[in-house]
C-alpha cells in the first residue's frame, strides 16, 4: 500500500501516513513509529511511501515504511538528516 506522509514529531519518533486509496482525504490517517521505517531515516512531509498494516496495540499501524518518490526539497532534507 502507499500513502503520502502527513506528520512527524521527531522528538518522539512517530508520524502519520495518508493512504493512497479511495477519495483523498478521506482515509485514516496510520500511524508509524521510526521503528517501522526500514531506513531508519525520518520520511519528509509529504513524502510517498510504501508500507504495510499491521495489527497495532491501538488501531492498525504502518509497518516496512519505505520511501517511494522523492526529489527536490524532500531529497535535499532526507539527505541532510542521513
């Protein structure tokens, strides 16, 4: 599944994922913990990703969080953060 990154707090290591399903916006949003990103690297903010659902110990979450598309500002952040 893919999606596009919403949120993430860094100082906590959790964000959220948009899926890219149905009508936009209209999704929950899944949550995903730096854990989760197989990197290790924050994605930036709007950032797509690939990932899988998990069962959570609240809701579903992400999990195997992997960037899909990145390039301009978004790559220039990713880097800098490596």
């Amino acid at each position: 599944m893919n999606g596009i990154v919403k949120f993430y707090n860094d100082g906590k290591g959790y964000g959220f994922i948009a899926p890219l399903i149905g009508k936009p916006d209209t999704a929950p949003e899944v949550f995903f913990h730096i854990s989760a990103v197989r990197s290790r690297v924050p994605p930036p903010i709007g950032a797509e990703v690939s990932f899988v659902l998990v069962r959570g110990t609240k809701r579903p979450q992400a999990a195997n969080v992997e960037l899909v598309i990145l390039g301009g500002a978004a790559l220039k952040t990713a880097i800098s953060k490596a």
